[in-house]
C-alpha cells in the first residue's frame, strides 16, 4: 500500500457530510447531546443535572436545554443540551463520562 493510498483512507466525505479522524464520527448538525440522570426526587435530580450544566458552561456558554417535565416523586430526568456546533457536542460528551455514575 503506498503513501497516496492512506491519504486516501482518512480524506472526508464531503458528498455525505461526514469525517471520521481517531474513531469519532462527526456529522454535520449532530449538535445536541442528550443526558439520562437518575436519582431519588426531584432536588436531587436537579442538583446532579447542575453538575452537567455547568460543564456544558465551560464547553460554550451558549448552550439551550430542555428537560422532561419533573415532580417531586420523579426518579430519572432526560435532558437535551443543545451546542453551536458537532465539535463541542462531541467534547462534552467526553467530558461529562466523569459526572456519569
């Protein structure tokens, strides 16, 4: 295999939208992550999501959320954190497997 053969392998696609470089892939428009947290009432659900929003904070402050509606007996909350762009989707994801239990 030449030298111009694995340039080849690792060029993006650029009639589909889509890279790949150190095993992600990246699509265009794939800007929103969506967070599972389970916990014991809704304080405590609240206090863990904070922990996600604040990292969401450092990626970029201009983040959006939604989150599925809670009561005080709620035992899991799913949110949607909504970034910019791909890339900062895909750095707190990596990011945030430190606040997953």
């Amino acid at each position: 295999m030449s030298n111009q053969d694995l340039d080849l392998e690792y060029q993006a696609c650029e009639a589909c939208g889509v890279s790949a470089e150190m095993g992600f892939v990246i699509k265009e428009n794939d800007d929103v992550a969506e967070v599972k947290i389970f916990a014991n009432g809704k304080t405590a659900l609240l206090a863990e999501f904070s922990n996600y929003l604040a990292l969401a904070k450092e990626v970029n402050a201009n983040f959006k959320h939604e989150t599925t509606p809670l009561s005080e007996e709620s035992q899991e909350l799913t949110a949607r954190i909504e970034f910019e762009c791909s890339a900062e989707k895909l750095i707190f994801e990596l990011r945030s497997r430190s606040l997953a239990k």
